[in-house]
C-alpha cells in the first residue's frame, strides 16, 4: 500500500471521492445539520439532568461531551449509510476505483470531518455552559479528539459499509458500534476528564496509549477486511 | 434468602437454561430433519415427472 | 436429540462421557470440595460461573478462527461453525452474568460489582447478541462474509475491552467477583474440582455446539432443497 500511497492516481482517486461525497453533503447539509443540532440538544438535556448541580456537571462533563460524540456519530452514519443503500451507486465507485481501499479512505476522512464539525460547534457551547477551561492542555486535548474522532470514524464507517444493505440496519448500527467502542470511549473521556483538571496530566498518557492502539489496530483490520465486505 | 438459597438459585438458573437451549436443540432437529425427508421426497418425484424413468 | 441408540460408537460415548462428568462434577461441587472459609456454601457457585466464563471464551476464540477460515476457504462448513460457537458463546455469557450476581449478593450485599470479568462479559453479550441479531434477520447472501467480519473485529477488540475496563475499574475499586487464586493458590481440592467442573462444561458446550451445527447444516440443505424444487417447477 506504501507504494500505492505515492502513486499519483491513488491520491487523485481519494480525492476525487472524497470531493464527490463532500460536495454532496454540502447540498443538503443534511448529515451536519442533524448531527449539530443533535449534539447541541444532548448536552442542553444532560445540562437541564443534573446542572442544577454545578459540581457534579463538572464532574461529569467529559463524559457528556464524549457520549454526545458517540450518538452524533451513530445517527450521522446511520444517515451515511442510507445516503449508500439501493441505487448500487456503492458498486459504481468500487468498479471504478483503483483499489477499494480508496473507496474506504475518502468515507472514513469525510465522516472525520463531520464529527470535526460537530465538535466545533459543540465544544464552545460545552466550555461555556459547563465552565470547562479547554484551552488548558489545549494540544494533548486536540490530540485526544483526534486520535477519538479517528477511532469512531473507523469503526463507524466500516460497520456502515458492513450494514449497507440489510434490513434491521437502523438498529443494528449501535448495537454494533457501541460494545466495540468501549475501550475507545473508556480511554478518551477519562483522558479528557484528567486534561480538563489542573492536575496529573502524566496519567493521560496511559489512556493515549489505549487510543493510538485502538486506533492503529482497527483501522489496519478495517483496511484488510474492506474487500471481504464490498466484494460481489 | 440464606445462602443455600443462592447456591440453589444459581445452580437452577444454570440447569433451566441448558435445558430449554437442549430441548429446543431436538426440537428444531426433529423439525428440520422431517422437513428435509419430506423436501427431499419432493425433489424427487418433481425429477421423476422431468425425466421419466427409463425402465 | 438423535435416538441414543442409533448413534455411531464414539458419539454414544462422547455422550455418555459428558453426562459421567456433569455427575461427577457435581457430586465434587456438591459433596466432595470443602466449604470455603470466607465465603461460606455460596462459594460453590464459583466453579460452574468461572467454568462457564472460561467456555464462553472457548467459543468466542472459535467464532473468531472460524470467521477466518471462512473468509479464506469460503466453505461452508466455517460458516456453521462460526454461527453455532457464537450461540453457544451467547448462552453461556448468559449463564456468567445470571450466576455472578447470585453469587455477589449474599457475600457483598450488591447484585452488581463492575468486577473487570463480569464488565467484560457483559460489553461481550452484547456484542455478540448483536452478532446473531444480524445473522438472525437478513437473508442477505453475503451475510455469511459480513457476519465473519463481525466476528474477528469483534474478538479482536477483547484485549481493548480489557485492558481499557481494568483502567476504569482502577478509578473506583469494588469487590473482585471472579478470584481466580491465582496468586493466592487454590487449595488442591478446590483446584481439582474446578477443572473437573471445566472439563464438564466444555465437554458439554461442544456436544451443543455439534448439535446445533448439525441444525445449521440441515438449514442449508431445505434452503438448497427448496432452491432446487423452484428451479425444477420453472
């Protein structure tokens, strides 16, 4: 894949997919309107559930801010994945790609940068609402978020392409999603807990280390496994 | 509940559900096996009316 | 269940040998081991919930190859194989988390401990719920490679899970469900016990699990059947 990487077409490809899914979203804005609104909603209603209690929200809020990411991921790719279904357009990219681990590639950075959207929109709300300094650590956060949002857009695209066409998809997404994010979910929101502190900020690196792992590993299997799931 | 309670519920748990996992084994065997014989029989009797045999 | 007495030699005494050794180990769970000090009769329940954790991760690693060789090979036999060993896992996930709590709440008063084991064994059944969900509703022909699929990510995530659970546990420490006596030592008769117990349960989960291939097999076979007499009526 390394020479492929350099391989002009490959990257003209991805890019011409990539531009092509992320035009079309730009159409409609279905998938971030929904996904924004949704997130902005979640933390209000956790807000209205326990901010009576100011302290405890504090406590809790890297929590709320990264299962807010989890559901926007699941009902943005839920929409990602009905945008696919029928029409067998998925065919027509993968016959016409050099390697279908493009096809891959180009859906996992567009919903990278989805996600990266929402959370724009997302974070400052959060650091207002809930009083949390984010600019502190600020680059450690930025790679937590990256290295979280890389994770669950790996694993959320490749069950998407998995569901593409079965019935109970809807519901089969998170229950897929969700059990096989847990270690990704565990480490980024105790790491953004200990970021959004003052204090012991050497054991973030324990819960990066989970990430980079998670990260590396799902998204090599994902690679290897694509042609098994779009093949014909 | 005493603890042999506990140690009778658990153990209940563990033979009820075994059971009903085996019980629905045979049944769904028995089923699919008369269910087989019978497609089988089908198939045929739908060959024999194809091609009839040569005697 | 087929008649005992039409089977082959061998599959009467796998039977045979796997009923010996549920009896067995009972007799040794029940009237032979000696009642644990700190935790009193309640104790007993250990052997059958650690028995059954252990099969359950028997399986799972068996979906797991059986998701490999079927990718690879494109048999059907893996196929079945993979269905058959996530049914059994599920069942036996089950029975962990049905007897972990029965077991918790006499001796620490909660039904639940987040003990690591049992959290893990819980993210599990899920995971592998949603497996057969997905096995289970679509008649998709690709199902088979898609469910595959599932089936290796998903076993490969349980390090994750493990590793990420035992960090999160160490934040709020509770009473450790699952004592292996690993470093503590089990004394000899509880040891011995326990791995007969093992023994039983494996030996029964794969009587199960070559029934419940045969169910997948007889499955295929209406399905090819039915296919054949639709072409045959054409």
């Amino acid at each position: 894949m390394l020479a492929m990487l350099s391989n002009n077409t490959f990257l003209r490809q991805l890019w011409a997919i990539l531009k092509k899914d992320l035009r079309t979203e730009w159409r409609s804005r279905e998938i971030l309107t929904t996904t924004s609104v949704f997130a902005i909603l979640v933390v209000l209603v956790f807000h209205f559930a326990i901010g009576a209690n100011p302290a405890l929200l504090r406590q809790v809020a890297a929590g709320v801010l990264w299962i807010t990411l989890l559901f926007a991921t699941v009902l943005g790719l839920q929409r990602a994945i009905q945008t696919e279904s029928g029409e067998d357009c998925l065919q027509g990219i993968l016959l016409a790609a050099q390697d279908s681990s493009i096809v891959f590639l180009a859906k996992m950075i567009a919903n990278s940068i989805y996600l990266t959207i929402v959370c724009l929109f997302t974070l400052p709300l959060f650091s207002v609402w809930m009083h949390i300094d984010l600019t502190r650590n600020f680059m450690i956060l930025l790679l937590v978020f990256f290295l979280g949002i890389g994770g669950l857009s790996t694993i959320g695209t490749l069950f998407s392409f998995i569901l593409v066409n079965i019935k109970m998809q809807e519901s089969l997404f998170p229950l897929l999603f969700l059990p096989i994010t847990v270690p990704l979910t565990i480490a980024a929101v105790y790491a953004t807990a200990l970021l959004i502190e003052e204090n012991s900020v050497g054991n973030v690196w324990d819960y990066i280390t989970i990430l980079i792992v998670f990260d590396i590993i799902f998204f090599t299997i994902a690679l290897i496994v694509f042609d098994y799931i779009v093949e014909e | 509940m005493n603890h042999l309670g506990y140690l009778f519920a658990a153990y209940a748990i563990v033979w009820t559900l075994l059971f009903f996992y085996v019980i629905r084994l045979s049944r769904r065997n028995r089923e699919l096996h008369e269910e087989v014989a019978s497609l089988r029989a089908e198939v045929t009797r739908m060959l024999e009316k194809k091609y009839p045999h040569q005697s | 269940m087929h008649d005992l007495r039409s089977l082959p030699s061998w599959q009467k005494f796998y039977a045979l040998l796997t009923y010996g050794m549920m009896i067995y180990a009972l007799w040794l769970v029940f009237v032979y081991v000696p009642t644990e000090k700190a935790q009193g009769i309640v104790q007993r329940i250990f052997y059958f919930h650690v028995a059954s954790a252990l099969t359950m991760f028997v399986t799972f690693f068996l979906v797991f190859l059986a998701s490999i060789l079927y990718l690879w090979k494109r048999t059907e036999w893996y196929d079945h194989l993979a269905y058959s060993a996530a049914e059994l896992g599920v069942l036996f996930c089950t029975l962990v988390l049905l007897t972990g709590p029965i077991w918790a709440r006499p001796i620490w008063g909660t039904w639940w401990t987040w003990d690591p084991t049992l959290t893990l064994t819980l993210v599990l059944w899920l995971m592998y719920v949603a497996y057969l969900l997905l096995r289970m509703d679509s008649d998709d022909p690709r199902k088979a490679r898609l469910a595959a699929v599932i089936g290796i990510v998903g076993f490969l995530d349980v390090p994750l899970i493990r590793w990420s659970i035992e960090k999160w546990r160490k934040l709020h420490p509770e009473p450790v469900v699952v004592q292996a006596g690993g470093k503590t030592g089990l004394p000899p008769s509880m040891m011995f016990t326990f791995l007969v117990c093992l023994l039983a349960v494996l030996l029964l989960c794969f009587y199960l699990l070559r029934e419940r291939y045969l169910l997948a097999k007889a499955n295929q076979e209406t399905a090819s059947l039915r296919h054949e007499i639709r072409e045959l009526s054409a």
